[in-house]
C-alpha cells in the first residue's frame, strides 16, 4: 500500500514570501495531521482533520497559517508570510480513525518538508 | 494538560551494547502509549501502540513495556546495530472523544560500529 506522499521535500525562501505544503495520506484514512517539528523539539501538532472537517487547530498561529483538505482526502499547509521561526520539517500524517481502536490510531506519517526561511 | 518526557535526550552506544530508554507520561485519563522511530531523511514509523498495564511487545531486537499505574514506558533495545541510530519518540494519548497525542521530545540515539 502507498504511504503518505508529502511535497515539495524541501523549500528555501526569504522571510516574508509564501508557501504551501501539499499531503497526500494513506487511501482510507479518515484523519489527517499536520505537525511542525523544530530542530531539538518533539512534533507540534497544527492541525488536525477529521474528513474534511477541523478537529483541533488549537496551535495553528491563523493570523499566517491556514489548512484545507478539500474532499477529505488531499490536504494542503500554507504560510502568509513566513517568518524565520518557521524554519522547520512540516510533517503530514494519517491514521485510520481517532475515535476506534488504538491500533487505528496509529499514525503513518510522509517524509516531511524542511522549511528554512532565510 | 498532558506532558511527555523522555530521558536521557541523547545516548551513544557501541555496536553490541545493549540499552534502553523511559518515556513518562501522566497517568490520569491514560488511553494508549506510541513509540516511533525516525531515522535521519526518513518518515517517523510506527513501532509499538500499547494500551494495557502491564503490557510488553517486541520486535526483533527492540521490545517494550508499559507502566500505566506509575506512569512510564521502556523501550528496550538488545545487541544494538547502527541501523538503529535515530531518535525515538514516544507519545501518549487521552480517553475520551477529543484524543489527541501528546509527544515528547525523543532520544536520540548513535551505534557506533
């Protein structure tokens, strides 16, 4: 089975500029996250999908960040106007289901995009 | 507010050694224990969900336990190889509807052969 698909793999602009990451997950999961990972700290989660509708965006700083997942399946992440704290691995996962079983949810994540923001 | 803390930060083994590290987490309102690995350049993969006091899985070399009264998990690595060197991160999540995973900042992990 494919795995998450996450592009572009790597992304350099100047502060300011924009960008937008892009997420294919797993056929069939239900649940897709968005994750931001600075270099010496565990994996902050943005935002959080549940089909195409919004679960948890508690920690998306909205006055630059915005995500959709349109159809409830593709999903994608953007920055207007990036920041140099920005600079990070945004990384997609999916899972099956959040409120089923534990092995459901189970997260598969894609590669990552590192960001750097100059 | 759940924490997750994960110690030692780092560690450095030789090829053959054995190790092991804890993840802590609080044990109100538990629901399930994540250990993930994530290799430099790679995708974190999923390596044991664990919900069960008591509960112990392995794979291949790498096994893990878990402590939901007291709160903490070991992750237990036998005769380490340096395709083991990565960080591994554990993450605990909340019964009820609204879970969520709460991760920890991982330990990362160097073999040297």
């Amino acid at each position: 089975e494919a795995g998450v698909a996450q592009s572009p793999r790597y992304k350099i602009i100047e502060k300011r500029q924009s960008v937008a990451f892009w997420c294919n997950p797993i056929s069939g999961h239900a649940t897709l996250y968005w994750y931001q990972q600075i270099l010496g700290q565990g994996p902050k989660l943005l935002i959080q999908f549940q089909n195409n509708g919004v679960v948890d965006d508690s920690q998306l700083p909205k006055d630059r960040f915005s995500a959709e997942r349109l159809k409830g399946v593709d999903s994608t992440l953007k920055i207007q106007p990036a920041k140099l704290e920005d600079s990070a691995v945004y990384l997609c996962a999916s899972s099956f289901g959040v409120v089923a079983g534990s092995l459901q949810e189970t997260q598969y994540f894609g590669p990552g995009t590192r960001l750097l923001v100059l | 507010i759940l924490n997750v803390e994960q110690s030692p930060q780092s560690l450095h083994v030789q090829e053959g050694d054995s190790t092991n590290f804890t993840c802590s987490f609080p044990s109100s309102n538990f629901y399930a224990l994540h250990w993930y690995r994530w290799e430099t350049a790679k995708s974190p993969e999923a390596l044991f969900v664990m919900t069960l006091n008591g509960d112990e899985k392995k794979k291949g070399r790498i096994s893990a336990t878990l402590n939901t009264k007291e709160g903490y998990s070991y992750l237990y690595i036998k005769g380490s190889q340096p395709e083991d060197s990565a960080t591994y991160l554990c993450a605990s999540s909340n019964a009820g509807n609204n879970r969520k995973l709460i991760w920890g900042l991982g330990t990362s992990l160097a073999v040297n052969p």
